[in-house]
C-alpha cells in the first residue's frame, strides 16, 4: 500500500478524499448547530469550527484504517 488513490490518473495522498469527505460532514454540522440555536452559546465559532473539523477528519481517518486493515 502506497498511501495514494488514483483520481482519475492523478495520485493523491489518501488524507486529501478524506479531508474533503470532513468539509462535506463539517458543513452538515454547522447547518444543524445553526438551525438547533447552538452558536449563541459559543464563544468563538470560527474556533469551533475548527476543532469540530480537526475531530471529524481523525475520525474518518480512523475509521478508515481499521475498514482497511481490520481491527487490532
């Protein structure tokens, strides 16, 4: 395994698709924390934003090793 995926001919380092796949779930988040009121009580959304965007792409980087690999 060499880490990459091949779009289209084009090599790209596996954290790009699922760093992209983060922004798609960031914005589904940001869409129901505004639509629940949830930003009135944050300090600093921008900030927020960020960290929420950090945990997502650990997560589907984490999910996606053990779907590649298994568990263990």
């Amino acid at each position: 395994m060499t880490g990459a995926v091949d779009f289209f001919g084009l090599y790209l380092p596996w954290l790009m698709p699922l760093a992209a796949l983060a922004l798609l779930a960031l914005s589904a988040v940001r869409r129901l924390l505004a639509a629940i009121g949830a930003y009135r009580w944050i300090w600093h959304p921008a900030l927020f934003d960020l960290a929420v965007y950090v945990l997502l792409l650990w997560g589907l980087s984490v999910a996606s090793l053990r779907l590649l690999h298994g568990p263990g």
